[in-house]
C-alpha cells in the first residue's frame, strides 16, 4: 500500500467502550498528526509526533491517548467518549527539516467516529 | 492570532464558469501556503503548495496566488467541471514558530451541470 493508511474507516460505539483508530504512513516520514474534523468547524489538531516524540497535544481530554510505537504508526486510544466526540478523525504524515519539495502533510482518508 | 479565513463559505457555480476561491491570513511572515481538497467524508489531498519567495503555482486547470503583504491568497479553478465539487481549505505555515500549518475553514464548491 502506499501513502497513508487509516482502520477503521468507520466505527460506531457506545460511552462505555474502548476503542482505537489506527494510521500508517509508508512514505519513509518523520512526523505523524491527528486532527479532529466536526460537522462546519476548521480542523483541529490534536496531536503530533516527530520521530516518535510527542511535540504538541492541544489539550486534549484525557478520554482521547495517542500513541507512536514507531515512524510509521499511530494510534488513537479512546475510552469513556461523549456524543460530542463523533466526528471524522484524520491521520497526517510529513517529513519536517527537508528540502520545499517534501514540505507538505499527506493525509489518510480519516476514520468516521460515531458515539452513542 | 494568527489566524486564516476563507470567504466564501460556500459556492455554487454551473457548469464552465471560471472561478476564484480566497484565502486571507492575518500574518505576512509565513513559511508557505497550500491548498487542499477534500471530497466528503475523505481527507485531504494536496493540490498546489507555494513557498513564501514565490507568487503563484500552476497545475492544470488551477492557478494559486500568493500576495503576503496584503494577506491574501487566491485558488482559481478555470472551465470548472461536476467533478470539481468538494471543499477546497487554505493552510498557512507560519515563519518562526511550530511547523504545524494553521486551516481555514474551507469553501465548499459545488458545481453543476
């Protein structure tokens, strides 16, 4: 596969679950993001990793952990979701201190989060 | 703040028309600025990325301008067709700070035949 890849495409859970999104990138990058996309809202970032390293967490709730095993994988853990957590979660990549031409985020096609 | 703002919100045009999408940021000093596309329920797929030093890019049918001393960029999509429909979003890297790019919150184009 190449470029950026996200599991589930869709899920659908319930306040109580535990659940995790999962993003692979094979583009050889050194950093990962996760946004958060709400129905007429801008996207939000959540969090970044370069080179596995957790550099920015916009504070988000604690109910939401990420977590980077290595440079091409990312994971979301989420537990103890509200409603208002359903929304469409995209996974970035990049490679950050290159050359201009490499200067841009390649984004998954995102995971439909719906919570109950 | 450094923020980015996207008129329209949305837009609806026939079929052919020649059309111009805006993206306004509200400091000069940024890295680069890219515009994106993004088909419902998709992410986002890169479609022209201009450096600070430069004043356009071309690909295709699409022309983006960059003017840093008024704030502005803007996407011109020539002889729009159906399959241009989606929302078209504005990122800004800012000079000297993180490297994370600030979003606008898009236009939403849809085009008919």
């Amino acid at each position: 596969e190449t470029g950026v890849t996200q599991t589930p495409r869709h899920l659908v859970m319930g306040m109580t679950n535990k659940k995790s999104l999962k993003c692979e990138q094979h583009l050889g990058h050194n950093a990962m993001y996760w946004y958060k996309q709400s129905a007429k809202k801008p996207l939000e970032l959540m969090f970044v990793y370069s080179l596995e390293e957790r550099v920015e967490n916009n504070s988000v709730p604690s109910r939401f952990s990420p977590e980077c095993p290595n440079s091409s994988h990312l994971f979301l853990h989420l537990h103890t979701l509200q409603p208002e957590d359903s929304a469409l979660y995209l996974c970035a990549s990049s490679q950050e201190g290159s050359s201009y031409s490499t200067d841009t985020q390649y984004f998954g096609p995102g995971t439909r989060l719906t919570v109950l | 703040k450094q923020e980015v703002t996207q008129i329209p919100a949305a837009l609806s045009v026939p079929e052919g028309e020649n059309l111009v999408l805006n993206c306004s940021f509200t400091d000069s000093a940024i890295y680069n600025l890219q515009w994106f596309r993004q088909d419902p329920g998709k992410g986002l797929t890169s479609l022209l990325l201009i450096q600070s030093s430069q004043r356009e890019q071309t690909s295709g049918r699409l022309n983006a301008s960059l003017d840093k001393s008024s704030g502005r960029s803007t996407l011109y999509i020539a002889a729009s067709q159906p399959g241009d429909s989606a929302t078209y979003l504005c990122a800004v890297k800012w000079r000297g700070g993180s490297y994370i790019p600030t979003f606008g919150r898009g236009t939403s184009l849809i085009v008919h035949p």
